[in-house]
C-alpha cells in the first residue's frame, strides 16, 4: 500500500507551496492528512486537484500516518514532533528545533540522501532555507575538489520571515514608490514610519545587514545556522564558515556570494563542468551576454542557480560564486517533499 502522509502546519506559507509540489510529483501518497491549528480546521484546501478538509493538530490526526511534514514554528515542533514519532511516523521536520540533536540527520538528499536512513529519533530535519539555498552547489564541488574554508554574504528575501515579511515590504514599496525619496539621511524611514514590520530598518529601498535573531558577540541565529547545517549536511563538523546575512528588498529567492577553498586546485573550466552536471543546480554562466541568475528569474523554481563563477586571482584553490534559490522552494517545501520520497521509497522497499 502507499504510505499515508500527513502535513503539519499546512495552511502556512511554506505548507501551501508544499501542497503545490505534491500535487506536482510523483503521486506517490497514499491519504494526504492536512494538519493544521485549531483556527485553521475546517478550511478546505486543494491538494492532487481534490479538495481536503484541515483537520486540528491533536494525537488523533496523525492515527495511520507514516510519513508527517511538519512546517511549524520551532516550539510547535519541539511540541508535535514527538507525538507524532510515538505514534508510528516518521516525521521531517522543517524548524530549526532538532536540526543539530546528533541522533537527528539533517538532510539534503542531492548531497547526503544515505543519512535519511539513520534516525535514532525517527526524526529526519531539512535545513533552513539559506543553507539549502547554497548547499546542492557546494556540496558537488566539495565532492570533487574538498571543501576547505567557507566565506558567504546571503541576499535574503523578505518571505523568509513569513507574510508579515511579504506585507511590510509590499505596505513600504507603496509609501515610498514615484517620489524622490532616497536622498537624504532618513528619507525612507521617514516615509514608512511605524510600518518596520518584523525588520529593524526600512526594507523598501534599503538594504539591512540582520536577519534572525541576537547571538552571542554580535553573530546572528541565521549566520550561525549556515556556519552549523553547512558543517553537518557536508560531514565536516572542524570546517571554517564565515557568514554575513543580510535582508534585500526581495519578495522570494534568497541569494548568497560564496568564497569557497578547497583542497586541491580549482578551475573555472573545471567547476562549470561539475555544476552543469550536478543533480538539482543550473549553471548560468555568461557575463559577456549578461548571463547571471538574479531572484526575478530564479522565483517559482526548483534548482540552485549559479552563476559569476571565477577563480580568486590571489589563490588558485578558491571559487568565487553567486548562488540563486528559492528559498520557498528548495529552501523549504521541495526539500520536505524529496526528503519524503526517499522515506517512502525506503517503507515500500
Ligand atoms: C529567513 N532563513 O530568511 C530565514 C527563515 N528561516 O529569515
């Protein structure tokens, strides 16, 4: 029988994009269970061009899942998850909660799908949406030249922080669009007044180097998570990461500059041969044409665009990338979705 699944947190705006994908794909689900708050139940959604109930977040929702989707705020997770493995599932979790639990394997499966089968926990955890936005790349050049240093600025989009995200940076384009503003200190903040949303500076016509929450000595959650997930997902836990994240007036698809050392000496010649045949990226490498990725094409796709790939002139083992995905996409609902066929293919194996 195809395995029952569940999806935790589904009327969110990653559980929406999920729903999209898995009526995409393979139909390989037997039931899809939509779960979601209490408020939300009763809702009805489309998912595989039926329309389906959202039934309460309870134990009983998930009686018969095999497979559950979580895409819920962390302390949801840290509350639901272990329900739902005590009540049989195998649960792939999309929050920050169980990400670096060592009995817990973090996943991506075009770098290191052999981990999703050891789950001491029963838990598998898909990555925040900056690391996948970057890793599928990197983790195929790393398996040909050996990644040894890691330096990254991220352009992230303002739906990583969700539709209060989307809604702030749409209310400030309106306040600010067809005048001067821009000019002179203060302008913009000026223009959009109380309207910050969950940024702590004027998104629109801005740029502002913060994005998650306050660590110790300055380091953001969100640096400190690429730092962690990268070493993880990669297997080399001593790795050096340096990350800056920084927040763009972009709607969705997160973008990073990437400094990557490696091993052994590298070729721009060399690493657009791995790119152009790694599984899940698309090499869009052509200056002289003005061939690059940038958000507005790469939104609404699946792979990790890459593009502005050059040897660093002061050191012949190191790549200089920019790296493009959406950050709904493979960032968060696609990754969610591959993780489970991989589950699946395994329960009916
Ligand atoms: C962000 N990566 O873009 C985060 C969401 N987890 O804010």
């Amino acid at each position: 029988a195809k395995p029952q699944l569940a999806v935790v947190g589904a009327t969110g705006a990653v559980g929406s994009v999920l729903l999209g994908i898995l009526s995409e794909r393979a139909d390989i689900w037997g039931e899809i269970r939509l779960i979601a708050s209490p408020r939300s139940a009763g809702r009805k959604l489309t998912v595989r061009g039926a329309e389906v109930e959202v039934v309460a977040l309870s134990e009983e929702a998930f009686d018969g899942i095999d497979v559950a989707m979580f895409d819920v705020p962390d302390e949801v997770s840290a509350q639901w998850v272990p329900v739902a493995v005590s009540k049989g599932a195998v649960v792939i979790d999309n929050a920050g909660t169980f990400r670096l639990d060592p009995d817990v394997p973090l996943v991506v499966p075009e770098v290191n799908a052999h981990a999703a089968r050891v789950r001491p926990r029963g838990i598998i955890a898909s990555p925040n949406c900056t690391t996948l936005s970057m890793i599928v790349a990197l983790g195929a050049l790393h398996a040909e030249y050996g990644l040894s240093e890691l330096i990254v600025s991220s352009y992230q989009a303002v739906s990583g922080v969700g539709k209060a995200g989307v809604d702030t940076l749409r209310a400030q384009l309106s306040a600010v669009s067809g005048t001067e503003l821009g000019t002179t200190p203060g302008d913009v903040r000026r223009a959009v007044g109380d309207t910050l949303g969950p940024f702590p500076a004027p998104i629109a016509l801005n740029v502002v180097p913060w994005a998650g929450s306050l660590q110790e000595d300055g380091w953001s959650s969100e640096e400190l998570k690429i730092r962690d997930e990268s070493r993880k997902i990669l297997g080399l836990p001593e790795l050096p990461v340096t990350a800056t994240c920084v927040r763009v007036p972009v709607i969705t698809t997160h973008s990073l500059t990437v400094h990557a050392r490696f091993e052994n000496e590298v070729t721009v010649g060399g690493a657009h041969e791995i790119l152009a045949a790694a599984p899940g990226v698309v090499l869009s490498d052509d200056p002289a044409e003005g061939e690059y990725p940038t958000p507005a094409d790469v939104v609404g796709t699946d792979p990790t665009w890459v593009g502005r790939v050059r040897r660093s002139l002061d050191d012949p083992r190191a790549l200089e990338l920019f790296v493009c995905g959406d950050n709904l996409r493979k960032g968060a609902a696609l990754n969610t979705a591959q993780v489970g066929e991989l589950v699946a293919a395994e329960l009916q194996g």
